[in-house]
C-alpha cells in the first residue's frame, strides 16, 4: 500500500488482525498465492507465470536482504474462478466495513470472496495469503495475515503497466505488502530507499530497518533461514524493548522495536558483554545468557533489566 496516514489503514490494520486466533494447527506455516479470476474474465497463463515469477523473487529478496525467508505451498500460484464479475469488487460498498471506507471496497471484497472459496480455511493461522485479483482495484493492501492486490498489479508484474513499465517497482509493490502481512508498518521516519516507505518503488535496492528486521525474525512464517547469515548475532527482551548485537554493535530498542540507543561492545567474558554508548557516558552489563543486566556512569554497578536470551 502507498505510504498514507489515513484512518481507513490503521481500520484495516485493527480489523483483520483478531481473524488470525481463531485456530491453532499443526505443520508448517507457508504462504499461500492465488490469482483469482472474477466470471467475466479468462484465466491467462501469462498471468499465472507472471505472479509465480513475482513471489518467488520477493521470496529470494527476503532471503539475501536478511538471511532469512518464508515457505511457499504447492502449487505455488492457485488459480480460483469467482463467481463475481470484476466490476463487482472495487465499485460495491464491502461487507467488511459496511462501505465505510470508499479506498477499502476492494479489499473488502476480496475477503468476502476468498472466505466463500475458502471457507475456515481463508482464516487459519497456518497460512499468509496473497491474492492477486484480475479486477480494478483503489490500491494494494496488507496486514494481518493477508496480501491483496488488484489487476494493475496484475498487469505490472506481466510487463504490461503503460503507466509504471519498470517491473521493479511491481516486485517491490508485492514485497510492500507481503511485508503488511507478516506485521511490518510504514517507517517511522522518511528513509527514501525503505521498502516500508517509498523505496519500494526502487526495488531491488529497497531496504529494511531494525524494526522490521526484528520483526520478521521473530515471525514464524520466516522460516527458511541461513546460518550463516543470521539477522542478529544475540537478541534479549525484556518487558520495555530489546537489546540487539550485531557485530560489535548494539541497539536498544523500544517494545514495537524502534531504536533507542546505539552501544559499542567493549569486551565479552564469559558471563557478560560490556557496552557503552559514549555520547552518555554510559556502559551496562549484558548477561551473555540472559538474566539480570546492570548499567553505570561512574564506577559502581546498577541493577538495570531482567533480560532473556531469545
């Protein structure tokens, strides 16, 4: 979804995400592509190569930005046929909402309808869903478990848009909202080449901040992971935030993972990692396998956090 601040988001943020509780399954958490096709159109196997071309290059992207990805199913791209025409989706008001939010009508819709493909199953936590609709849509939209994104889209990850030709920024527009889905917000500050913000449009040279680095390894849809190349070299949490080691440095940051303090790593010993952020004179104690953690400014030792090594 393109960065806004608007209510109708932070509505879909808050709406979606309690459907994703109502089971608890066993087996592997993988995502789940479909191209649904309304009733007046024809299921187009360039389409159908095009969106499976996408994922699995979003998926790639994932892996060499942070060592770490997600399971797709098999097939990887699921063709289901609506039984709704493709005027249907973005120009009737959604029983989601009740109509409310004009920009949401479409991914209303496309709820409605995957629920009545797919029945419990659209809502078991098991799955993340993207669907690709071949209908007009206001914009792509993510969150909670769900990727939803309408037929420019379709038509842009097929080298087809008239308007936005680079594929890129297409790709990017999918990783936007797979990120939406796995819980990732819009940067919280204006990092031009943030996948969170506009830099999806500078796909593949968008990046992620700590915050969504922290948030996708925490995740259990990411999965695939590369030992050699783990997000964070030791991760603590206690109950007001983190504390995140890669390499010699440190950052402290709040519960929702937004960066606080940045420390440099002075020394480690077998019971703790010492600190320091200098610009406050600072050092503190990191338990190495968790435990209480301690802090100063001169020469005596504070009880600080109760920290565990996750």
């Amino acid at each position: 979804m393109k960065y806004q601040h608007s209510l109708w988001w932070m509505v879909l943020l808050l709406a979606i995400n309690p459907v994703l509780h109502a089971q608890n399954t066993n087996g592997q958490k993988t995502v789940r592509v479909v191209y649904l096709v309304p009733a007046d159109r024809t299921p187009k196997e360039l389409y159908r190569k095009s969106i499976e071309k996408a994922i699995k290059e979003v998926r790639t992207w994932y892996y060499t930005t942070t060592g770490m990805t997600f399971t797709l199913s098999k097939p990887i791209v699921e063709i289901k046929r609506s039984e709704k025409p493709a005027d249907w989706f973005d120009n009737t008001p959604d029983q989601i909402w009740n109509g409310q939010y004009r920009n949401l009508w479409f991914t209303g819709n496309t709820r409605t309808e995957m629920e009545s493909i797919y029945g419990e199953e659209y809502n078991n936590p098991r799955y993340t869903w993207v669907v690709y609709v071949d209908a007009k849509g206001q914009t792509g939209t993510g969150g909670g478990g769900r990727a939803t994104l309408p037929e420019h889209d379709v038509l842009g990850v097929s080298g087809l848009s008239k308007d936005q030709p680079y594929i890129g920024r297409w790709y990017g527009g999918l990783a936007h909202e797979v990120g939406h889905a796995f819980g990732l917000v819009h940067a919280v500050t204006d990092q031009s080449n943030a996948l969170m913000m506009y830099g999806y449009t500078l796909y593949p040279k968008s990046t992620l901040t700590l915050q969504d680095i922290l948030i996708l390894d925490n995740s259990p849809f990411m999965n695939v992971r590369n030992t050699r190349k783990k997000a964070f070299s030791a991760k603590y949490h206690h109950e007001g935030g983190w504390f995140l080691k890669q390499g010699t440095t440190w950052t402290e940051t709040d519960k929702n993972g937004l960066p606080s303090y940045t420390f440099q790593q002075t020394s480690q010993g077998k019971i703790f990692y010492v600190i320091e952020d200098r610009s406050r004179n600072m050092q503190l104690r990191i338990p190495v396998s968790g435990g209480t953690s301690f802090w100063r400014t001169d020469g005596q030792w504070n009880p600080l956090y109760t920290l565990k090594l996750q």
